[in-house]
C-alpha cells in the first residue's frame, strides 16, 4: 500500500478502508473482536440439538390445518438454498418466498427453480413494479451514499412479513446467521429497517410514487412482531454452519451451481460491489465476507488474503455490466459518471428513525421479548426494532 497511514488486521483481513476499525495494541481489530462475541453468544453445541427439535416441534405445532407451516426465503444463493434443503429434511412444511426486483442473473433463477423443484417447495414471488424500483434505486445512486441495496433488503423483509400474515404463519426461517455473515460495518451499509430513511431519500431525488413497494411502518411492524407474533428465525444458527458444506451438500444433492461471489445472483449487487463501492467509496465487500470466515474458522488468514489478491473482476466483465446498468436504469454512461464524482455521504446525513427522540423512549419501554425466541438472531436484527419505533411521530 502507498498510504503510510494503512494498517490491516493481524487477526482477520479487514483494514482501514473501513472508517469505523480500530486495533487494540496487539493489532487486532475491533471488527473481528466484535465477531468473537457474537459466536460466543451463539448456543452451545451440546444444546443445539435440543434447541433445534424444540423449535421444529413449534413450528410444526403452530403449522396445523395450513398449507404450510413457515415461510423461507429464497435468493438462489448458498445459505437461503441450504435452508431450504434443511427444512425439508427436518420435516417441515415451507413455502418458498422470492422478491423479483428485476436484476436476478439467468442462473439465480434456475438455481431457484431447480433446487425448489428438486425439494417440492412450493414458490411465491414477488415482482416490483419496475418503474417504483428503478426509481428508488437511481434515488439511492443521487444520494451518494454506500448503501444502495438497501431497497432491495427492506422490501424482502417487508414481502416476507406480509406474505406470512397472509398465510396466518408464524415463522419465517431465514438464511442470515453469525457465523458467516455477523461482522459488519455500519458506514458501508446501514439503514435497512428504516423506512424513513428510505423514504427520505426517495422524496429529495425520485420522482415516481412508490405505491406499490413492500414497506414496513412502525404500526406494520408492531401488528405482525407483536400482535400477529410472527418470528425472524436464523435457523443456521441452530447447527455448526460450515460454508463450504453447505456448498457442497447443495450442489451434490439439489444441482445448485455456484456463483463467482457471494451475493452474485443479483448483476446489480455484482455490479454495485465490483464497480461502484471501491471506486467511490474505497470499500471492498469481499473482505467484509472474508474477514467472517476467518474469525469462525472456516477459512485461514492466509486463504482470505490470497483471494483478496486476485481482481474484483476483469476490465472487459466491469465493462459489460456497467453497459447493462446504465441501459437498465436509464442512464447514460456521462449521467453514471456524475454520480460517481458526486462526494460521498452515509446514512447519517439524512432524515432516519435513529435520529427521533422516541427512539430513547422505546429503549426504556421495549415491549417484552416473544416466547420461543430465536437464541441468536442477525447482528442487525435488533435495527428492526430499534429504527422502526420512531416513526410513531408520523402515525399519531
């Protein structure tokens, strides 16, 4: 590195292109110290088993006289595929959810098809009105900030609860767990649960009314968490979850075929993480999932270094998708590079439920905890209540 100031962690791989790192004197990192908790906390091995049939037992018990008894989403990638082959092989009754925002690759959705297919899971898809999308997402683009998936994010959480009132079920089974996706960084991506934010953003750079876009408000999100009872279960943390077996055992046993990179079943999120996010904002997501693996144990320091050497991706493969997002949003390649000149922000310059005093108020009152919860939920899942409860202002 030219930069006299770089540093880079002696445990995981995570440097100072993450504003938020520190090292402690060992020149270990907060990142990857943050993680180890997280696994910690995780349930132990000896109680995994007991924890899992328990869980199953109340999924099956609250699934009686329904089609089914959960929902899962679904992405064609390798953990939301793994789930699906495990709840079936637990005995379970899912129903596959998919949310179509219009950049699923050609192979995400035969990986989808195939592997539901092959585990006679029935599917329910979602499709967004493209022209809402299309414009929320260049909103995202005109507000420079790093976090432009976060659409996409908020409106499969939303599909999936709404699907499940729908339904009248309880359980939502989700690919999310600690072991390989619980070491983040907030200035990278932040904002996911927070429909005010996303609402913010839209009313300064869109144009086009989002009528139809899945969406969670503060009064939503309290009837189906804590009137309906509907529960986010990770479900991977219920087991040992080793990527690569899981990799293995879904291409051995459902035909599922890999991608290039983690979250490569979307071309906008290929696009995203190869093209804009390390020329605009310096930050490279594959050390994010590589420093992960490394702290769980799944792969060595040294393997996650040697894949950080290789290129993102090649010149001529840049090139083609930034052709086909430009085309597919309505741009031009003058119009991308502008946003691209534009200075960067985050999600702290902006209007956003973290901001409102209520938010104080709900951390003194948080209703009580359901039952049965899940014993280690997603770091971020304690966004979905925290940033919801301030739009209370706007309800009331």
């Amino acid at each position: 590195m030219d930069n006299p100031e770089y540093r880079i962690c002696l445990r995981c791989v995570m440097d100072t292109t993450d504003p938020g790192i520190e090292f402690d004197e060992q020149g270990v990192c907060n990142r990857c110290k943050t993680h180890e908790i997280r696994i910690r906390k995780m349930p132990r091995a000896e109680d995994r088993e007991r924890l899992l049939n328990e869980l199953v037992a109340n999924i099956k018990a609250s699934g009686v006289g329904k089609d089914y008894d959960c929902l899962i989403g679904v992405s064609g990638g390798v953990d939301s595929t793994y789930v699906a082959w495990l709840v079936k092989s637990l005995g379970l009754r899912p129903l596959a959810v998919h949310m179509d925002n219009g950049w699923d690759s050609n192979l995400a959705v035969e990986n989808i098809e195939h592997c539901l297919k092959a585990l006679s899971i029935d599917l329910f898809t979602n499709v967004l009105d493209w022209d809402e999308f299309r414009d929320l997402q260049l909103s995202f683009l005109k507000a420079s900030t790093p976090d432009a998936e976060i659409p996409t994010d908020h409106a499969i959480l939303a599909t999936l609860y709404h699907r499940a009132a729908q339904l009248g079920l309880k359980y939502i089974l989700y690919g999310a767990n600690v072991r390989t996706e619980g070491l983040s960084v907030p200035t990278w991506s932040h904002g996911h649960y927070d429909w005010k934010y996303i609402r913010s953003l839209h009313a300064r750079f869109g144009c086009t009314p989002l009528r139809t876009f899945p969406h969670l408000t503060l009064l939503d999100y309290f009837r189906l968490r804590h009137v309906l009872r509907i529960q986010f279960v990770n479900v991977l943390d219920y087991i040992d979850y080793q990527k690569s077996d899981a990799m293995a055992t879904i291409q051995r046993e459902l035909g599922w075929r890999p991608y290039d990179q983690k979250h490569h079943e979307s071309i906008y999120t290929r696009f995203y993480q190869n093209y804009i996010l390390p020329r605009k904002f310096g930050a490279e997501k594959r050390k994010l999932h590589l420093a992960t693996l490394v702290v769980s144990g799944q792969i060595t320091r040294e393997q996650a270094l040697a894949e950080l050497a290789s290129p993102l991706a090649s010149p001529e493969e840049l090139r083609r998708d930034k052709l086909y997002a430009c085309k597919k949003l309505g741009i031009t390649e003058d119009q991308l590079a502008n946003i691209m000149a534009e200075a960067p922000r985050t999600f702290w310059d902006y209007p956003s439920y973290e901001k409102s005093p209520l938010m104080k108020l709900y951390r003194l009152f948080r209703p009580l905890p359901l039952p049965a919860r899940t014993p280690c939920r997603h770091p971020e899942a304690a966004d979905t209540e925290n940033t919801l409860i301030a739009d209370t202002a706007d309800k009331l």
